[in-house]
C-alpha cells in the first residue's frame, strides 16, 4: 500500500497560507435551508437520479460566467442544452419540476 505524500514533499506549507477575514461565502445554517421541493408527494432527491459531471476548470468557470450573465444557474444551462440534444433526435424535453421556494416575511 503506498503512503500518501506529506504536504511538505509536495512543496506546501500550512504556516504560508493565511485566511483573510470575510474571504468565504456565509454558508446558511442547516434550519435555515429551504426543505427540497416535491414531486408527486416526494422529494426531488428521493425520485430524481445523480449524474455526475467532470469539467475542466476553464470551462466550469464560462458555465458559471454564462449563468451569472443570464440570472440562471449551471444546472438550468445544462437542463436546456440536453432539451435542444432530445428535440434534435425528436424526443421530447426533460421533465422539469418547479422548486419550492421559502416564502419572503
């Protein structure tokens, strides 16, 4: 079994890196998340399936910068592009859901 390398064979060291203060997004706390929308009575996560995407950073950061542009996110992006790829095979488009949002006090 081979060992893992130390931080220190790898040219890394912990006393170099320095956190500045507000550098992190606020991560809301676990009572504060909106509960996942349903679908027919379950959750979105119990009924829908994974899938696991690997991109490399350059072109994760264009999804991002194209999703900011547009007010929408990576995950509507890619819903759509797998729409057009369906329609181009003359099949119909993705079953989407509609997100249950935390209603505004």
């Amino acid at each position: 079994m081979s060992k893992r390398p130390s931080l220190g064979s790898i040219g890394l060291d912990l006393d170099d890196i320095e956190a500045k203060p507000a550098s992190g997004q606020k991560v809301p706390a676990f009572h504060e998340q909106p509960p996942a929308p349903e679908v027919d009575g379950k959750h979105v996560k119990d009924k829908a399936v994974n899938m696991t995407v690997y991109l490399m950073p350059a072109d994760h950061k264009r999804l991002k910068m194209m999703a900011v542009s547009q007010d929408t996110t990576i995950q509507a992006l890619v819903m759509d592009g797998l729409d057009i790829l369906l329609e181009r095979d003359g099949q119909e488009p993705l079953t989407r859901w509609k997100p249950r949002k935390k209603p505004r006090s």
